[in-house]
C-alpha cells in the first residue's frame, strides 16, 4: 500500500487485508453498479464481507451482464467476500436444493454463504452437516447463532458449547444475533448483563465472533471492551462504513475522540 502523504501525523493503525480480525461485514441492499463502484472507490479497503440482499439473488441469471452478478465481480476484485443472505439458505433447505445452491452459488461467483435459522429451525447435527457441504462446495461459512425474538436470558454457556462445535466443523465466523446483543448491553452497554458477552469472547475467542451491532453505542461499548480489532457486521450500510472506520480508529466524535483525548494527556504528564 502507498504510503499516507501526512504519515508524519501518527494516527491509530488498522490491520490490512487479508485480514482475521478487525473485520467489518457490510450489507447491500440494492444500490447500482455505479454506486457500488463509487463506494468501493472510497471506502472498499475498510469491507471484508459484503451481503447482498437476499432478492436481488434469488431474482440472478446466469450471464456476465446480469446486474448483481457484475457487483459480485465487483466486490470481488476490491479483495471482498460476497454472501448472499441467511434466507437463501432457508429457502434452498425448503426446496430440498442445499448442495444445488451452494454449488451454484459459487459458479456464480459468491466466495461466503450465511447459514441461519430465522424460520426454519436446525438441529446441532444440521448445522454441522450444512457447514460441513457448503465448505466442501469452496464457500466460506457465517453462522448465525441467538434468537432474533429471545424470551429469556442469554445463555452463554449453550452458546460457546454450540459455537465451539461448529468452529470444529470448519465454520468460519459465527455472527451474534443483533437482539441478544441489545439484550445484554440495553440501548447505551449500560446493563450488568454485557458481563455475559466478555465472557462468550473468553469462550469462543473474539477473532471468531462477529457482532451484529448496529447502534454507536453499541459500536463504542464493544472498541472499549475488546479494542479496534473486533468484528462488526453485517448489517451496516455501505454508507456508515466511513463512520465507522473512523470510529474503529478512536478518532471520531461518537468514541469521544479517544486517541487524540488519550494523546493529549500521555503529553501533559510528561510535560
């Protein structure tokens, strides 16, 4: 990589691609080509996952003109994995067509699949047997683990068991569902209970969970609890990715400016 003009003025790293940990999953929901190429222009370095959104799949031909497929290449090219989402798995297990799809969803140039149980519940042994098919077809895997509507406590210790056993497998990133996030931490990472998601990272290890995190202060409890390097993801928009880039290095408002705070005062003591 070319190096920064004003290298000169130290800012906080971020690990460079190909990256293990520090990943952020983005989401397309259906933006053009055009808009796309744009995005990558400007922020494609900082994405190391991208879902596209589930329909815009489902409705794909099999040509190299075909829309989503050029944004496929797209993403691709910028050094991005593409998935498309969990409900194209839940419709290909309902159809009967697992193997067919992740099959086809790797000639068509997909590298990830998301597998999920939004609606369609799996045993332990289905998910491992999934896991299992979609690597062997070449794509990576993301799991989806929690409830999107939970009713009672998070329990963490079912959850490392249950992780840890697809990680065996050969999954590759586990999500955390987005409401058992906001069940342990609340709305600003104010409850005792976000003691629960330090102690799953102690479990299962941080650089194998990726947080489903989508409000700052969600953002800003989790760079304050396990540092820059934590995987957020995947449902920001392409168009906070710059946002959170910056929060991710300490140098936004939202996380209090932390560096140039943390600077100031490492200067004023020596002084």
């Amino acid at each position: 990589m070319t190096e920064r003009a004003l290298h000169f003025v130290e800012i906080p790293e971020h690990s460079r691609k190909p990256r293990q940990t520090g990943l952020t999953l983005a989401r397309d929901l259906g933006v053009g080509y055009e808009t796309a190429a744009s995005f990558m222009e400007a922020v494609g370095e900082f994405i190391d996952f991208v879902k596209i959104r589930h329909l815009f799949v489902l409705l794909m031909n099999d040509t190299e003109q075909d829309f989503t497929r050029r944004k496929v290449d797209l993403y691709r090219r910028h050094g991005i994995d593409v998935n498309p989402g969990g409900i194209v798995f839940e419709l290909a297990l309902l159809s009967n067509t697992v193997q067919r799809t992740f099959d086809t969803l790797v000639h068509l140039g997909f590298s990830a699949v998301e597998i999920s149980e939004n609606i369609v519940p799996l045993t332990l042994q289905d998910k491992v047997r999934y896991i299992r098919m979609a690597k062997a077809a070449g794509l990576k895997v993301l799991f989806e683990v929690g409830e999107k509507y939970p009713q009672g406590a998070f329990d963490v210790e079912t959850a490392a068991a249950d992780m840890k056993i697809m990680l065996d497998a050969g999954c590759d990133l586990l999500i955390l569902e987005k409401s058992q996030i906001e069940l342990c931490l609340g709305q600003r990472g104010e409850k005792p209970e976000a003691a629960q998601l330090v102690e799953l990272v102690r479990r299962v290890g941080l650089e194998k969970i990726v947080f489903e995190a989508e409000a700052t202060p969600h953002h800003v409890w989790l760079f304050n609890t396990f540092g820059s390097e934590v995987n957020l993801g995947p449902n920001l928009d392409l168009e906070i990715i710059c946002k959170l880039e910056a929060s991710r290095r300490s140098l936004s408002r939202e996380a209090g400016y932390g560096y140039l705070v943390d600077k100031v005062k490492r200067q004023s003591s020596i002084e």
